[in-house]
C-alpha cells in the first residue's frame, strides 16, 4: 500500500517539526514537502506558498494559524486533498468558511488530537448527564504564555459537548471579576491559565453540595499532538467530502480491530 503523502502546513514550526520526527519511523506515512511563511532546511521542500508547491499529496496537515486559511481550503479543494485542521482560533467567518468547503473537500477538524482529550469529553459528557444541574460545572485551561487564543479551543469543545447535554441552555462565563453576584445554575465557567512552558492542562470540576467531581487530562509532550495529526491524515486519506472528526477516526479504527 503506498504511503499517506502529507502536505505539512506550519512545517518550520514546532508542531510541524514534532511531525516530521514522528514521521521518521512511520511505515504508512510521509511528508512529501511543507509550507511556511519563514522556511529554513528541515529535510523536505519547503515553500511559502501554496501555489509554489510542485510534489504530489493525498491530505495536507494544517498546524499553522486561522491566517490563509481561504487559501489551503481552496489548494485542497483544486487538488482534491483532504484536509486536517489541527490549529485553533477560528473566527465566526472562518468556521462558516469550513462548512462551506466541506460539501467539496474532505475537512478533519477537532480542536484537540490527543486520543486522552477525546475520551475527556466523553466522559464530562456522561457525567453531566448523570449529575444534571445539582453540580455547578466549572472548566480551568492552563497553557504556555506564548498561546495566543483564551479559553482555548480544547476548553471550549468540552464546554459545548457539556452543554448538548444541557440542549445548549448554559452561557459560557469566561473568568469573573468585581461584583458579579451569586453564580447562577445556567452557566459553565471558563478560566484560562497562561504561564511558562506547559503544553496543556484542562480540568473540569462538577462541584456539588458537599463533593466535588473532577475530570483532567495533561499533556506533557506536544508529541500526543503530532501523532494525532498523523492519525488523522491516515484516516481521511481518500476520503468523501464532509466533516470528520476523533470520533468518526475512533469508530472506524475500532471496526477495523473487530474485523
């Protein structure tokens, strides 16, 4: 079977050079060149742009920023390429941008790679379930200070997976300050953390009368990330249009064991 080629967007970056590493022992995958504003030598082709790559590919691997976005959708849509949306940031328009291009192009897009997170949001999910609105649900993120975007895109698929629950009644209270009153029962409140050189931490906290139930996961390496991404890249290679995500991934990797 010949190997999944990856486009790898960011490829200067230090996600994109954790891909790169990983990809060194891969049997099933490859980066065929990559794309970045401030290129430098890093073993494979290296352009700033889309338009100046001439190598073949079957998924790119986006690990750069919402910037130029409208220009890599458009590269996999001409080139028929899937595409794994792995940065975070997205504004309104850049999301109603996505959903436009995933009726033509193969779209992988999760706020989080790490298999660990996924599950996270499983089980907040199933808790809120249980717990109902008897627990106050509280969300802390904590990342490196040089993270951009607050709450990160992590802290907020959890609070949206906890709020289907909720048939999306909560408002999201992003940090508190000075007199905001007693905390009301449709809220989930989201504080962001932003210090040194932590990877990523999220907590979710269900604080009820006289317990407190917590669900967290840490990610001590950015390497959880980069495999995720080749995961992914595997998976929607050949690959109808729409959007996917760590669940469609999961449940086909679970029917191929079952098999």
């Amino acid at each position: 079977m010949r190997k999944t080629r990856i486009i790898l967007c960011g490829a200067c970056g230090k996600m994109g050079g954790n891909v790169l590493s990983l990809l060194q022992d891969d049997a099933e995958a490859v980066a065929v060149c990559g794309v970045d504003l401030y290129p430098r030598e890093i073993g494979i082709p290296v352009y700033t742009s889309f338009a100046d790559i001439r190598e073949e590919g079957d998924v790119i691997v986006d690990f750069s920023s919402p910037v130029g976005l409208s220009e890599r959708l458009e590269y996999a849509k001409a080139h028929k390429l899937g595409i794994v949306l792995a940065s975070t940031g997205f504004s309104a328009d850049d999301l109603n941008l996505i959903d436009e291009y995933a009726s033509s192009v193969a779209i992988f897009k999760t706020a989080n790679l790490s298999l660990g997170v996924n599950l996270m949001q499983a089980l907040c999910k199933a808790a809120a379930q249980v717990l109902g609105d008897n627990f106050d649900v509280e969300i802390i993120e904590r990342h490196h200070n040089l993270k951009k975007d607050a709450p990160s895109g992590t802290a907020l698929m959890l609070a949206n997976s906890i709020n289907e629950v909720f048939e999306g009644q909560k408002k999201f209270v992003n940090g508190r300050e000075g007199i905001v009153g007693a905390r009301t029962k449709n809220e989930i409140g989201i504080h962001a953390v932003r210090g040194g050189t932590i990877v990523g931490e999220h907590e979710v906290m269900f604080a009820g009368e006289d317990e407190i139930i917590t669900i967290s996961h840490s990610a001590r390496s950015k390497r959880v990330f980069a495999a995720g991404a080749i995961r992914a890249a595997k998976f929607l290679k050949a690959k109808e249009a729409g959007m996917y995500e760590m669940k469609h991934l999961l449940a086909e990797e679970n029917t191929q064991e079952n098999m």
